[in-house]
C-alpha cells in the first residue's frame, strides 16, 4: 500500500477513534445528571457533528436509550410546572395588550397628521411647497405601516440591517476560498479576528491570526494548486455576533503533480468589530480524504513570465490569468 495512502487511513482511524471517546466521556457525564438528553445536547458536549452520532451503529442507540430513559422519568418539580405555566401565559397576555395599545396610538398619531396634507388647497396661498413635503413623508409613513410585520421606520431598518449582515457574512465565507486559492495574504489576514482561532482538525488548532496566516503558508508550500468549493452557507445573526455552517469540497495538487481530494463540513463564529464582520472561530467536522488521483495530463503552471521572442512562446500559453506549459508532446 503506498505510504501516503496508509498516512491518510491511520488519520482517519485515528479521527474516528478520538472522536468516539469523546461522545462516550460525553455520555458518562450525562448519565450523573439529571438533565435532559439529546443527540444535539451529547454532541454539544462532545464536541462532534450530529451526522457522526446519527450514523454510528454503536453509539446511537446508547444516546436514544439514556434519552427514553430521561423522558419516562417524573422531574423532581413537575408540581410546580402549572404555576411556571400559568405564569409564562400572563406574561405572554401583559405584552400582547402592550402591543395591541402600541399599534393602537401609533394609528392615532397618523390618522391626526393625515390633515396636514390638504393644506396645498385649503391654507396655502401661495404656497411654498412645505406642505407638499409634509404630504409625503406622511405618505411614506402610512405605506410602511401598510407592509406585513411593519409598524414602524425601525422595523424596516432592522430588516435591511439583517439582510446587509448577511450578504456581508457570505462574502467573508467567499474572501476565505478567495484568498486560500489564490494566495492572497492580505484578504486571508483580513478575514481573521485577532484571536481567532482556527481548528483544522482535534489535533491541528491554531490561535491567533498570526499563527493562522503560518499554517495557510504551510499549505501554500505543501501543496501548488488548492480549490475550495463551498456550498449550503447558513447564518444565524444574534447583534454583533453570529454563527454559520457551510459545506466544502477541496482538490489539492502534490509536487508529484497527483491530486488528493477531501473536505468536510465547516461551523463558524462571527464577530462584527468596526462595522466588519470576521471569522472568530472556524472548525472542520465531518472531514473526509479521499485516495491520491491520478497525476494531472493538463499544463504545469510556471511562475516565468510570456518570452519575448514570439518563436519561443509555442510552448506557453496564458489560462485563467496565469501562464501555462504545454504538456510535452501537445499540439
């Protein structure tokens, strides 16, 4: 069996075996609570995919029994339950009644500015064109009010406020490929907290931005080409702060000129400093290899540039921005 390939199988055991151990500690300190138990709360606590638990033949049905067992048990306090629940429930009605008197003044307010608007006709004379202003700002105002879930300008704010996070945060996940791939150390540094940290694997966790951008250049040096391929981001925005999923597929060149393909699943935190929202923290679950392909029959790229001498450039070419050697014997 060829080294390389017996290295990647021993990491995934390895991987495999670690991440095992830490659900049955996670399922040992359980056990001695009297809390509820889940397949998200075990993998929580051991720090693992949901997806590793669901697929385990064996650590699966441990998590589903201890959680049966959980469920069928009476709570010390369940004579209490109808008191936080009827507690819960005046609440729910104080801050509906507060809201319904909320909206209720808000249509006061507008139905007594609406007169403003026919001043043009009935006060102005001439008129000096305040009154056309005050028409339509209070038109704006009623057309907001008209949206589903509006109320109020805030509202509307709120909403682009979330929307702009969002398109921001999915950028950061494209600049974090973008300058991967293309080597960009600038964008890659840029993209990093100053205490991020950056967990590629249980065993490879680099803190600090510092030591990410070292660990990037390890893999620029490791490997001449990488593509990231990233799909299905989701984010979840709570303020300044949020958390992310995504999934990626990577294709790496070895110097022998084979490719090895893996990838994985990554989950995020991020943290908006300065109005800039950057990756906090970023794990790798669900990682896979897969066995090295067959070395590539396309060009080599070459770091020399395009020669001057027009006979000499048959055997270059340009590609996707870079220039590009024609494998030996092509036409």
């Amino acid at each position: 069996m060829n080294r390389s390939i017996e290295a990647l199988a021993t990491a995934t055991r390895r991987r495999r075996e670690q991440t095992e151990s830490a659900v049955e500690k996670a399922l040992k300190a359980a056990r001695k609570t009297r809390t509820p138990v889940s397949v998200t709360s075990i993998a929580r606590a051991a720090g693992v995919s949901t997806d590793f638990i669901y697929r385990h033949p064996v650590l699966r049905p441990q998590v589903e029994a201890l959680r049966r067992a959980r469920r069928d048990a009476v709570p010390g306090d369940a004579a209490h339950a109808p008191d936080a629940e009827a507690a819960a429930s005046t609440l729910v009605r104080r801050l509906t009644q507060q809201l319904a008197a909320d909206r209720r003044k808000h249509r006061e307010k507008v139905a007594n500015c609406r007169p403003l608007s026919l001043r043009h006709t009935a006060n102005c004379s001439p008129c000096d064109g305040t009154c056309r202003g005050e028409a339509a700002a209070l038109r704006a105002i009623s057309t907001v009010s008209s949206l589903p879930g509006m109320t109020t300008l805030q509202d509307l704010a709120a909403r682009l406020d979330r929307v702009e996070a969002e398109l921001a945060l999915h950028r950061l996940a494209h600049d974090y490929c973008v300058s991967a791939d293309h080597r960009d150390p600038v964008r890659w540094k840029a993209i990093w907290t100053a205490d991020a940290v950056w967990e590629t694997s249980s065993d490879q966790i680099f803190t600090g931005n510092e030591a990410i951008r070292a660990a990037v250049e390890q893999q620029w040096q490791a490997f001449p080409i990488m593509q990231h391929a990233s799909a299905n981001h989701t984010v979840e925005i709570d303020g300044a702060a949020a958390t992310g999923r995504s999934d990626v597929v990577v294709l790496a060149q070895l110097p022998d000129h084979r490719w090895i393909a893996g990838g994985g699943t990554y989950e995020d935190e991020y943290r908006c400093e300065g109005g800039i929202w950057r990756i906090a923290r970023r794990r790798v679950v669900r990682p896979f290899d897969l066995a090295p392909l067959a070395p590539s029959d396309g060009p080599v790229y070459v770091d020399e540039p395009v020669p001057a001498n027009p006979g000499d450039a048959d055997e270059l070419y340009q590609s996707g921005g870079r220039t590009c050697r024609l494998p030996e014997g092509a036409g």
